[in-house]
C-alpha cells in the first residue's frame, strides 16, 4: 500500500497539511502530491516545522490556543480546501482542526505510527486508534477471504529496517531550530515539554541507560525463551505521556495501571505463575518505574514473583508468557500475532471478540483468558494491512 492506494485522486484537489511527523515527511508528501496537480498548502506551529516546509506553501500560525479555531476555520474557507492531512488525532490543534474539517465537510487523512510493526506506518481517513472507523465486528472479519498475492502476504513486504539514527537526527534539528527561534512563535503549546536541552539529556540517558541495560539482561533472552516459558503473565508498558491512555482509557497514569494489574495479579493468577514488567524503549531516558512496582510488589507479598524489564527482545517475551495485559498498545496485536492470549484494559480498534479476551475481567483473566482465533486474526491483519498500512517509514525512504 502507499499512500495513493488510501487517499486516491488528488489531482486538482486543495490539501492541507497541517504540522506533521517531527522531519522531512510531510515536505515529501507536499511534493508528491504537488507533482501530481494538487494545490497543497503547509501550516506551521513551530520554527521546527518551518525549517522542514516548503517555503512557497507554507503558512504560519503564530497565535494563541484560544484564536486557532478560527483560524482555521478561515483557511479552510479562504482556500476551499479539501483534504486534511495531521499526524495523530488527539493533540489539541489537530483535534480542533479535525472537529471543524468534520464540520465542512472536508476530507480527513490521519498519520499515525504503524498499527502492524516494524515496516510500516498508518493511514486513515477520519481517525485513527480508538477513532478508526475500522468494523469491529467479528462477522465481519469471519466474512472476509485473502489469498497469497494480497499486500500482507510477508513475501509481499518490504524490510525498511532502523530508523533510528534517520529519527534522531531530524528530531534534534527541529527541537533546535523550534528553541532557538521560539520568539517567532511566543504562544505555541507542544504537546509535551518542548525543549531541546531536555531532549538532549534524555538522549544522553537514553543512550547510557541502554547499554547499562544491556549488560544487566545479558542472558535474559535465553531465561524466557526456554526456562521462563509460559511460566508469566506480560505487561508491556505504553509511554507515559501516550494519548491513547489520556483519551483511550479510564486511567491517568501509567501507575495507575500497573497497581491494578498487581493487585489483581496477586489475588487472582496461578500461585506458581510470575508478572514480568517491560519498559516501553521510548521512555528509556525518561521514566523507571522500578521502585513503584518493587514497593507495591512487597506491600502485596509477591516481590519474588514479579520481574522488571527494559530491554528484553519482544517478540520472545510475547511468545513464551501465557498472556499479555494491555491498556491498548499496538504490542496487543503483535502479542495476538504470535497467538498470546491477550485483554486490553483500555478502547481499542482491535479490541474483538475471537481476537482478544473481550467481555473478561482482569480478575478473570488470569485463569479462564480465551485462546486467540488464528484463522481470524490472520483476516483482522490482512484487512488492516490492505487498507490502513503503508510499508514505509516517517524517516527514510519513498512514500
């Protein structure tokens, strides 16, 4: 898939892009679609995202929260616009220009990082992750039927491999570029702290704490590949700052979860059976919630059961545990993929009866999970490969 196949004809057509991936991203989509006869045009928020725009289209909002929708609301009208383009749908600006495009009726196209992992990025119209419009329902997918030569056939995929290096560069230019002429923009709000010196220690941690992990896991891999297996319970934990928790859940914080999986874990789960913890690889330099979990572990008299981990390989972790507790990351469908009984304790697109445990308690969970229905998750990843996921990357590569 590529992003054609998703959005169609926009010869003729006036397309907004609005801010976009931290990078050269939205810049190449801006030429894509220009290349092909559309009028595109470019709002910027930050100087991070004027440095990576095209000059010729490009607009700045330098105003305050309370004047954007109105501004908005005039260019859509100024320009007759007809198509929408953001990255994520829940951060304030997006959220707001998305609401009043709704209203126009103009065309919304939302970015996202790639429901199926690694290889490939999101693509839909109207909203992503718990605002997809994607069916819900089990019959639906029953219904479906795929063949060898459809795009989510692996033969069919191509490997884009790290982008790691590509991510960092073009992150730290634009949180230097939008600090150091900040003045340009007095009002703007990011969505989380925008500054590039602390960005840069996080980085620097980021990268210690790395290496300081990897020694410490050494041999850990091999522990929950073979000795380990099927002997835990997975937590995989989301960013702390992960709209999908604040807009797609009942939780406000990352503690806030892992109390309740402990607490239930601890009354309700297999006595011989242990927890294991993983840290999400983005918040590395940002966040260790290993004195948290270790004191609520030895208030609840199971310390010795629950294990903490960084950066342990995942798909190992996935396969060996017995199940996998999920607010609603993505990592819930690659535990599905590797047929890991799986609940989402927030909302999720996937969240399905036949896929995940749905309908189950936490509480319940623990001993009575449903077994992942493998004929239909293969259709549910067929169906959201095909019209969903474009195999690329936000940072190298062709789109």
């Amino acid at each position: 898939m590529q992003v054609l196949d998703i959005v169609g004809k926009v010869t003729g057509k006036n397309i907004l892009l609005l801010q976009g991936p931290m990078g050269t991203f939205f810049n190449k989509l801006d030429q894509k679609f220009s290349a092909l006869g559309a009028n595109t045009f470019r709002i910027g928020l930050n100087a991070g995202d004027e440095f990576f725009a095209d000059a010729r289209h490009y607009t700045p909002f330098c105003g305050r929260m309370e004047e954007w929708e109105d501004f908005i609301k005039h260019f859509y009208e100024q320009y007759d616009i007809d198509m929408i383009f953001v990255f994520g749908d829940c951060r304030s600006y997006q959220s707001t220009a998305i609401k009043t495009a709704k209203e126009a009726e103009i065309a919304v196209f939302v970015f996202e990082e790639g429901y199926i992992r690694p290889d490939f990025i999101t693509l839909e119209r109207g909203g992503v992750n718990d605002n997809s419009s994607l069916p819900r329902e089990r019959a639906f997918y029953d219904a479906l039927e795929y063949h060898d030569e459809m795009a989510c056939n692996s033969k069919n995929i191509k490997h884009i491999g790290s982008t790691y290096k590509e991510m960092a560069l073009q992150a730290i230019i634009y949180y230097i570029v939008g600090n150091l002429l900040f003045f340009r923009y007095p009002h703007y709000q990011h969505h989380r702290r925008f500054s590039a010196i602390h960005e840069a220690f996080y980085g620097v941690r980021n990268f210690m704490r790395k290496q300081y992990y990897r020694l410490k896991e050494f041999n850990a891999e091999k522990l929950f590949k073979y000795q380990m297996r099927k002997k835990y319970y997975f937590v995989p934990l989301q960013t702390y700052e992960d709209f999908q928790i604040l807009h797609h859940s009942d939780y406000e914080s990352i503690e806030e979860f892992i109390e309740e999986v402990m607490n239930s874990f601890s009354k309700y789960a297999p006595e011989d059976a242990f927890l294991v913890i993983k840290h999400h690889p983005m918040d590395r330099g940002k966040k260790n919630y290993a004195a948290f979990i270790k004191k609520i572990a030895e208030k609840l008299g199971c310390r010795k059961r629950v294990k903490i981990l960084y950066d342990v390989h995942l798909p190992t972790l996935l396969k060996g545990a017995i199940g996998t507790i999920t607010i609603n990351s993505t990592v819930g469908i690659s535990s599905l993929y590797h047929k890991t009984p799986t609940i989402c304790m927030g909302r999720s697109f996937y969240d399905i009866e036949g896929l995940t445990s749905k309908g189950l308690t936490l509480d319940e969970f623990w001993q009575n999970y449903k077994k992942v229905d493998s004929e239909l998750f293969e259709k549910f990843r067929c169906y959201l490969i095909h019209t969903t996921q474009i195999n690329g990357s936000f940072y190298k590569g062709d789109i």
